[in-house]
C-alpha cells in the first residue's frame, strides 16, 4: 500500500473544500483606489517622497545612536574626540546600510548573531559588543536566508534576535508545563516540510491550510506559483502568533507601524532578481528588484521604475488602472510570506535533493514527478500577474522592452545573479550611504564556506550595462580571499575615496563579515531544515563572536576600528587629520591591493561560476549549443549553497498552475485506511498522504 500512497501525492496541492474559509484571506481583494487620477508608476528617479520623509524621523534617531556609540567606541582616546565632534557639528552624519546574504538557516542565524551583537537590546552587546550599530543603522537588505531575519525581526513589531531567544528558552519550558501551546518566533526544532515532526495529523492539517490557501488566491483569479507555497509554508516559523501564519499579512502594513512610522527602526528591503519572459538567462545584466514597505521596483536601466507595493495585482496600463476596473485597484497581494519566499524559493530544490541521497528510488521520482507536474505554463518560481509595470515609459535607450511589454512579471530567487549579499539597493546614490556592513553566508566551496565571490560580481557589476548607476570598491579574486584568509575575518574594502575617483561617485566603504568558525560549525547545509534550540543557540553565538573578532579577545581595539570606518568618508569629505588609532586599525583591517591567485585545492575551489554545461555544449565554443544565451537556467547552480548531481531536473521545477485533479482520483480501494482517516479527521486524504511521505523523507534523510 505505501508506493500507492506515494503515487496520490501529486494531487497535494489540489485538494481543499468550497465556500468561505479562513483560506480565503490569502487571496487578493478588490479596494477602492486611493484616488480617480491615481498612477501607481513612477520613474526610479530619486527617492521616492514617502522614503524621503521617513528618513526624516530616522535621521533623527540614528545621529543620537550613532553618537552614542562613538562615544563609548573610542572613550579610550582622546584624539578621536574631536574627529567626530566636527564631523556632527558639521551636521555630516553618516549614514549605515546592513546587508544580509542568502544561505538558509544557516544565514538567518549567523546574521542574527551579528545583528545582536550591534544590537543594544542585547545582553552584554554594551560590554563586550557593537551594541549601538543596529540603532545607528538606516537601511538594512536581506537576500533569502538573510531576508528571513530581516523580515522576521522587521515585521514582528520590530522584536530582538535577544528576545527570540528568550522567548524560545521560556516557551519550551512553558508548553512541557501545559502553560502554552502557540509556537515561538523561530521555532525550528520540526522541519518546515513537515511541521508536526512525529506528529502526522498536525503535518497534515498544515498543509491542508497550505493547500486551502493557495487554491483561494488562484480562484480569485491570480496565477499561483511555488512562492505561495513555500511563503505559507515559511509564515509559520516567522509568524507563529498570527492567524495561520500570517495568512493576510500584507508587506506595506509595516508603514502602518507606530515603530517604523516614527523612525525607530531601519528600513527593511529584499531583494528579486528579474527574469526576461522567453528566456532562462541569470547573469550580471539580471534586473534586479527591491521591496521595500513603500515600493517595488528596479533601479536598473532595464525597468528604471517603482510601483507602489500595495497594489501589486492590479491590473494597469503604465500604472494606470485599466479602464474596466478605473477606480478599483487590488489590496492584499503583497502578502508578506508570497514576498518572502519570492526571495528564497527552497522548496524544489528541498525536494529534489533527495536525488543525491540513497531513498527509494519511487521517493525520488516522486519528488520529480510532483514538481514537474507544477510547471504547466511557466518556468519561472514567482509568478506576478498582471504586471506591475505594464506598458511603462520608463526603460532606458537601448534595452529591452520585454518586461514591460509581458502580461507576466517573472522573478527568481535573489542570489541566482551570484550576488548573494544584496548590495545593490544600498549602493544608489540617492541613499548617500557611508558604510555598508556585507554579511556574507554563502556556501561558495565544498566546505560551504564563504570566498568573496558575491563581492566580486557586485563589483563586475558596475561595468556592465545593467550597473551604469553604481560605483563599488576594487575587490580581489575569490583565491585572494582564501589565500590572505580574508574570508577568515573582517576586512575593509574602500578604505581611501582618493583611489576610487575614476569610479561614478565615492561608493560606501564596505565591511566585509565573512561567516567563520569560532565556538561553533556554522557552515552548516542550507537544506538542515530544523535545528534543537541550543543548536541555534550555538549559531547565534557563534555569529556574535564573528562581529565582535570573539568579543573582543582577538583584537581589544576592533570597536574602535569600527568606529574608524564608521567616520572615514566623512573625514575624507571634511578632509579632516585621522587619528594615529585609526591609522594603526586602517593598515590593520583594510584590504591593501595585495593579490595571491596560487591556485587553491579542491575543498577550497568556488564551485558555483560554471553556467556552461559541457554536455550541452559539444563544440566547446562555452555556449549551450540548444540557446542562444550565454548563461541558461539549467546550467546555473542554481544559488550559491545549491550543488546537485541533476542540476537540469531542478531548474525545470517550477510553477503550479493549478489545474485540479478530482480528490475522487485516489485508489479508494488501495488506499481505504487513509480514506477512513480522512473522514474521521475532516482533512483531505492527500494533505495526510503527503504529511506521511514529508515524514519518511526527513526521517529517511536524517539516517542516512
């Protein structure tokens, strides 16, 4: 019986009941729009006048935060006093950008790590931390795992990676008490595939509500894709307190906030990467998308536009309602989860890792078959229909006018352009940053440890058409950062504006935080789905001990070299002396143009920069002799911790469109037990069947 459960699992998605449900919420509603002329288009031409404003108020906190910290950063010398003195009284504040990469959980811990550690809300951060950076900061990115904690911090009422902490420690105690049974933010001890861990019927039910979901939006007209699948499976690990999940969370409620509105926390922004309709190409000229509470959009010459994201789904002509729906735009499209797994689709390729394991082989062809059965119509992992930006005006001369031209707006996983740490939107003149702290998790070698290489195609970048607006500092090769063990520690890149002049403008210096080892593994796979609360304990810690150089042992002066590079473009501006400590901290942390390209070993090798399959390409002309495109989706590994022995069959998994099977179509005979089980339970037979496989894979996967 159990190889014909696995065969009805393709129905998964399919099943559901019919009228009125709290599913229902997931699906996009008809609203009045806010005005008769309204045009939800504008060109990406500056900043848009609701971020100018809210910069108002966050400047406003951030010059006393940052002062603060300053202040305690460099109390132990009196030659720095007067340094930022003239620097504040100069009313130059700098302005801090924090940017987070992709890699799962593995990302989104060590990223917590580090956030804590710039975070005054942390114990011991004022001690022997940066407490006070994450106070200072105005702008902060997330890419995937990375755009989970941005997200999950920014839109949990702006909570501390400190106060997660606790409230895991404290909750767990609390439900073994009978105290409580609602989850806590980041509760990762069941696998967000299988919820309910040992417990089936709770597995079941979620993905009953899953199912449920998306099934209502794709009713309300809408396509669906494996976004809104893997958003609502993600909600409940980020959103546990709300209603499923956060089932109509929308994305701009967060301007709504008293705590965003009044400036007292960073500015939240993840980001997409944009696909060409009719074609699978992934490379630097990728346009990539931000998100940010008040916009969606493109910097990049090949959209140059934003559209208010509170209206996604409505249909329009160059941001124009179109004239049967005048007057009525869409709300609730901009589901915050949707958006969230826009950026970090795990969900196939979850799934079809199971390839390189040694389940049955009926388990794996059933992943394939499951996902291949989802990509009727499109290729592409989120769907945004209509487009947005229909028919706009926008684009500059002399690129394509595909994307405005499409009914569709396809866009793909963050990281598949190879930029993992999402610098861009941070780099736009208009944001006028000083410093950007790069968090980098990527898992860029066999070791899946990070080597530079998403700092080296941010910087390829800006000779490229797409990054005509850009400027970023020189970077070296990715075997110099392994070779001079800048992939070890924090290194500065763009320490002197003076050697940056041929550049477009003066970019922000960086500060680079590659993930390491200190007290703990945190090179851990992207695809560990569940960690214990005291292995995420571990990984928070481990990434505290990253920001602070191990608080403090390695080097007792790093906090003063923060505070050095915190100041440096604004004491070049000023052209003001540097004092001799931030001289000693600059030759000490700044890259000095050195390069060692020795070749390195196997384990150390960047394995993911082959876009060519040499299968595919029998002339060796580097070109996929069936495309006419340098860079196709099935050559690409498919992001920088994704390496899989059948890279064609995951990049074909793509969208669900929805076409219903009868739930009639289950083996009634064969399968009568989970039939019985499902009448008595109220939960469709294939939501338990597919609990029970989600189930035996983890499990399976977990002895092997």
């Amino acid at each position: 019986m159990l190889p014909s459960l696995f065969l009805v699992l393709v129905l998964v998605l399919c099943s559901g009941s019919s009228g009125y449900s709290v599913a229902d919420q997931y699906a996009p509603k008809l609203a009045y729009c806010p005005s008769d002329d309204i045009n939800l288009v504008r060109e990406a031409s500056g900043l848009s006048q609701n971020e100018t404003q809210w910069l108002q108020r966050r400047d406003v906190r951030t010059k006393e935060a940052l002062h603060n910290f300053l202040q305690r950063a460099t109390s132990s010398s009196q030659n720095f006093t007067q340094l930022f003195h003239r620097i504040f009284d100069a009313g130059m504040v700098p302005r801090i950008g924090i940017a987070v990469s992709g890699g799962g959980y593995r990302s989104m811990l060590t990223g917590a790590g580090i956030l804590s550690a710039f975070d005054n809300r942390t114990r011991g951060a004022m001690d022997h931390g940066l407490g006070g950076i994450l106070q200072s900061t105005t702008y902060m990115t997330g890419c995937s795992g990375g755009n989970w904690l941005v997200a999950s911090l920014s839109w949990n009422n702006w909570t501390s990676v400190q106060d997660i902490l606790d409230m895991n420690y404290d909750r767990k105690t609390a439900r073994k008490q009978g105290k409580i049974t609602k989850d806590p933010i980041w509760d990762l001890s069941d696998s967000i595939v299988s919820p309910g861990g040992l417990n089936i019927i709770k597995t079941a039910r979620r993905w009953d509500h899953i199912t449920n979901a998306v099934k209502a939006k794709q009713e309300a007209g809408f396509n669906t894709s494996l976004a809104d699948v893997w958003g609502r499976a993600l909600s409940y690990k980020f959103f546990p307190t709300l209603e499923r999940g956060g089932i109509d969370y929308t994305w701009s409620s967060l301007r709504d906030s008293p705590i965003f509105q009044a400036g007292d926390m960073p500015l939240p922004i993840t980001v997409a990467d944009g696909r060409y309709p009719g074609s699978n190409a992934i490379a630097l000229n990728a346009t990539v998308f931000e998100f940010n509470p008040f916009e969606m959009g493109s910097w990049d010459p090949s959209l140059n536009a934003f559209t208010d994201v509170k209206y996604l789904g409505t249909n329009v002509t160059n941001g124009k309602p179109v004239a049967h729906t005048a007057k009525k735009c869409i709300e609730g499209f901009d589901n915050t989860a949707f958006i969230m797994g826009t950026s970090s689709n795990l969900f196939n390729q979850f799934l079809l890792r199971i390839n390189s394991t040694h389940l049955p082989n009926f388990v794996t062809k059933w992943a394939t078959n499951l996902l291949k059965s989802w990509a009727h119509e499109f290729n592409d992992v989120a769907v945004y229909n209509p487009n947005p930006f229909k028919d706009t005006r926008y684009v500059m001369e002399n690129f394509s006018t595909s994307i405005v031209d499409s009914e569709h707006l396809y866009l793909v996983d963050g990281g598949e352009d190879d930029e993992n740490v999402p610098l861009i939107p941070l780099l736009q003149r208009d944001r006028d940053l000083d410093i950007i702290f790069a968090i980098d998790n990527s898992a860029d070698n066999k070791l899946q440890w990070p080597d530079g290489s998403s700092l080296v195609h941010t910087y390829e970048r800006q000779f490229v058409l797409q990054g005509q607006k850009i400027a970023f500092p020189h970077i070296p090769d990715t075997n110099t950062f392994i070779n001079l063990g800048l992939n070890k520690r924090p290194t500065f890149f763009g320490c002197n504006a003076t050697n940056m002049t041929s550049l477009k403008y003066i970019p922000p210096l960086v500060v680079y935080y590659p993930n390491s080892e200190y007290s703990f593994n945190s090179n851990q796979s992207a695809f560990k789905l569940s960690y214990s609360r005291d292995q995420m304990a571990n990984m928070i810690s481990n990434g505290f001990e990253i920001a602070t150089r191990n608080n403090f042992t390695d080097d007792p002066e790093f906090i003063g070299c923060i505070a050095c590079a915190i100041m440096k473009r604004k004491q070049e501006a000023l052209d003001l002396e540097l004092p001799s400590e931030c001289e000693r901290c600059l030759a000490r942390y700044c890259w000095d143009g050195t390069v060692d390209d020795t070749p390195l070993d196997e384990l150390k090798q960047d394995v993911h920069h082959s876009f060519i399959n040499p299968e595919e390409d029998k002339d060796g002309d580097g070109i996929d002799d069936y495309s006419d495109e340098d860079f196709t989706d099935d050559d690409v590994d498919d992001y920088h911790f994704f390496h899989y022995s059948n890279v064609d069959e995951i990049h074909h998994a793509a969208t669900y469109t929805g076409k219903l099977l009868p739930t009639g179509a289950i083996d009634k005979g064969s399968n009568k037990p989970l039939i019985n089980l499902s009448s008595k339970l109220g939960i469709p037979a294939t939501s338990i069947a597919y609990a029970i496989v989600t189930f035996i894979c983890t499990l399976s996967a977990s002895l092997l």
